[in-house]
C-alpha cells in the first residue's frame, strides 16, 4: 500500500513495561494483523517485552491531512 522507500518504517512506542517511549525499528517487529481498526503491529521493545501497537492506513490518513491543511473553518 505504502512504498517501502518513503521511510516510514519506524516508530516511537511507549512500553508499557519498561514505561519509555523507545524507537521501534522494523527488525524488531515480530508480526502483525489485520483488524477494523487498521494493522496491528506486534513486536518486542528494547527491554525485551512483547508489544502491539495500532497503525494503518487510516491513521496515516488523518494526520497527514492535518498537518497538510491548516484548519480553515
Ligand atoms: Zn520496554
């Protein structure tokens, strides 16, 4: 859906176990779904603990749109 050059491949998390916002790089992600809510990414922290984060085109969608038009009404 997206291109894989356009570097959107990491992220920032915060760990619920560790309780920091840590850099998820793509090595780390362990697998992901498909859910109503857009794609769920699971994956495991610096600190060792398995995670799952909620992205997707959806998502992406809203705040690319927000940050490309200021609000004008
Ligand atoms: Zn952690």
């Amino acid at each position: 859906m997206r291109d894989p050059e356009e570097g959107s491949d990491m992220f920032d998390h915060h760990c619920s176990a560790c309780d920091r916002r840590q850099l998820i790089f793509p090595s780390m992600i362990t697998g992901m779904a498909n859910t109503d809510q857009g794609i769920v990414l699971a994956f495991e922290c610096w600190c060792g603990a398995p995670q799952t984060a909620l992205t997707g085109k959806a998502t992406e969608i809203v705040s690319a749109e927000r940050t490309r038009e200021p609000v004008a009404a």
